[in-house]
C-alpha cells in the first residue's frame, strides 16, 4: 500500500523537498480556507502558495498516454506539476476511493515521474484527505 510513511527512499532528496513543499501548501491553504469550496479554488489557492514559497507550478497539464508505439491525448490533465518532479492530483469530494490512488498511480507511469499527492481537501481534517504516492 502507498502512503506517507511509504516510499521516502525511493525518490531523491530533491523531490521529497518539493514534496513536503506541497505537504505544507495544501496544510496553509486548507487552514486558511477549510473544506467545501470547488477543487479549482484549491488549485489556484496552491497554485499561489506555492508560487510564493519558490516553486515553478503548472496548471492543468496535458497527459497523453502511450499504448505500444503509439501516443494518444485522450484528455487526461494533471491538476499541478510542480517543479516538473511532482504530481498533484486535487479532489473536493466527500471521501477518496481506491480509483483516484489508481488515477494518481497511472499520472505517475505515464509521466514517468516518482511522487505524486491525493489531496481531498473536502475533509474536516486534512490529514485524513491526503496521500503520498510513490511509483
């Protein structure tokens, strides 16, 4: 199973300090905004604590998947690639299901990348709405 305690060794000093750097952006602007707004609110809210604390952040990134030899854009997007070393996938909803961890999980592969987060901001505490995906 993947989750926060899971995984630290097996991605390079660099992207867990990105990762804790959006750790403690989603804690920020969860405290500051609390839980029942729109994912795109959560998203542009980190979008600017992050920009704030240094870290370069893309919006809605395009995704394509790659099936044998070819590449298909099937309009998958990540909600933010910080750094271009980490995928964060935002969610407000009453609680995450085992197919946003698979949603993330694929996001990884197809990227290429290591570390991605499931941010459900939608939860009273935050804690209980957030997982650390390592691939």
């Amino acid at each position: 199973m993947h989750n926060e305690h899971d995984g630290t060794e097996a991605v390079s000093p660099e992207v867990n300090a990105v990762g804790r750097a959006v750790m403690d952006a989603a804690f920020a602007v969860h405290r500051e905004l609390g839980p029942g707004l729109l994912e795109s609110v959560y998203e542009l809210c980190m979008v600017e604590e992050l920009d704030r604390a240094g870290f370069s952040v893309e919006r809605q990134v395009g995704m394509p998947i790659r099936y044998r030899d070819a590449q298909f854009d099937v309009g998958f997007r990540l909600d933010l690639l910080v750094e271009r070393k980490v995928v964060v996938e935002i969610k407000s909803i009453d609680a995450l299901a085992s197919i946003h961890t698979a949603q993330v999980l694929s996001y990884l592969r197809f990227s290429g990348l290591r570390l991605g987060y499931l941010i459900n901001f939608n939860a009273v505490m935050l804690k209980n709405g957030l997982r650390r995906l390592v691939l």
